[in-house]
C-alpha cells in the first residue's frame, strides 16, 4: 500500500523534532568537547553522531524509535568513553592522545615530525599560520592531539610593543629559507639577489661544509642565518 506524501511529510516532521532535541541533548550532556573536536576520537565520533541522524531521517524504513535507540546507544558509549578517561589515565592516553614535541629548545626534533607524518613545509605553514614566521622564534612547539600546533616563543620574540620601549619602527623582513632537507633552494637565493658562494660563506661561518648536512638553513635580514643541521635535528631530546 503506497503511503500518502501527507502522511510522509508528517513523519518526517516528527522524525526531524525528534532527531533536533536529541541531538542538542547528546551534545549537553557529552559536553563541548564534541563541538571543539579536541581529540581524533571525540572528531570522528561527532562525524558518526550526525550520519546516524542523516541517514535515519531519510531512510523512510525507519521510525522514530530507531532514531531514538541509535543515537542514545551511541550517546551512552562516548559517555562510558568519557567517563573511563576521566577514571584511568591510561585509557585517557589511548581515547585522546598527547601533544608532540616538534621543536624542543628551538631545535627541530625531526624523529617526532615523520613519526607524525608532516614535513618540515608542513610544520612552516601551520608556524606562519599562527603569526610565526621564523622557526627562530619558538623555543617549544607542540603538535596537539587535534591537529593544532601550540608555540612558546624565545624571550626575546614574545609580545610587545615598540611603544613600549619607545623604539623606532624598523622595517618588517620576511625570513626566507634557502635550504631544506638538505636540498638547495636555488629560486629563493636567486629571489634574495645572493648566488651560492655567498650561502657558502654563511655556512662556513657556523662550521658546515656541506649543503647536504643541512636540515634547515633560513636568513632573515638583520638577523643572519640559521642553520640546523641533521645531526642537530636526529638528537634525541
């Protein structure tokens, strides 16, 4: 017997208010760690949350109790998951995760970057996107378990203001990075108007002789050149 588009329309009214109140419901009572998505466990979960109300609410096979019953199943195993967390640090460990350490003593700790699958462009980008644009700035950087990046400058980068101390304004340099995983970066010398004998010069200055032994080299006018090396970069912390 084919249902009427009356009476579709009405039960899925019914589903919809249902599925709206629950689901503000779940989210009060788990919390706003289901919003914030501060762990991969509580992201995935959030997905999971949603696709069982979406699917439900379409699949006309399905009724209001079903609704009900899927998502307060699932509601009541991230609260045993919470709870537990709450209770065992070690569960805690597994459900959330802990921050890495990608920059110790504002030396890049390269054994931690690969093992959590980023590259050093990556770890540029995610910098520049939180107003750091030189790896010479952070004395400690940690890759939260979220996937955001939380940075302790060096003393002498922290804010302020050249009000503060009455200064000059200076012009604003942009560091540029001119080797990368021991690799040249021949572009962004030629960008700088330097060739590689200048760049030799520079390395000499700090004891290395070969581009190759380079993790990261970066010059910021007015403030020289950093280097990093591999044998810097694979001591463990």
């Amino acid at each position: 017997m084919e249902v009427s588009v009356e009476l579709r329309v009405w039960h899925l009214t019914i589903e919809l208010v249902v599925g709206f109140f629950l689901l503000f419901l779940i989210v009060k009572i788990l919390g706003k760690k289901v919003i914030n998505q501060i762990s991969p466990f509580t992201f995935i979960a959030a997905i999971v949350l949603g696709e069982l109300l979406g699917n439900a609410l379409y699949d006309e096979r399905i009724g209001v109790f079903y609704i009900v019953y899927s998502m307060m199943l699932w509601a009541l195993l991230l609260l045993a998951v919470e709870i537990l967390g709450q209770k065992f640090l070690r569960l805690r460990k597994i459900f959330e995760g802990k921050p890495t350490v990608l920059i110790h003593n504002g030396i890049v700790n390269r054994e931690q970057l690969q093992k959590s699958r980023m590259n050093l462009n990556q770890l540029q980008s995610l910098l520049r996107q939180s107003e750091t644009f030189s790896i010479r700035e952070v004395a400690y950087c940690y890759l939260e378990s979220n996937g955001s990046i939380s940075i302790l400058k060096k003393s002498p980068y922290q804010k302020t203001t050249q009000e503060d101390f009455k200064l000059p304004r200076k012009a604003v340099q942009v560091p540029v990075t001119v080797i990368r995983d021991g690799e040249l970066l021949r572009d962004e010398l030629r960008d700088m108007g330097r060739n590689e004998t200048w760049l030799e010069n520079q390395l000499h200055a700090q004891k290395v002789t070969d581009v190759r032994d380079v993790f990261l080299a970066e010059w910021l006018e007015g403030d020289g050149m950093l280097v990093q090396t591999f044998e810097q970069v694979n001591r463990k912390s």
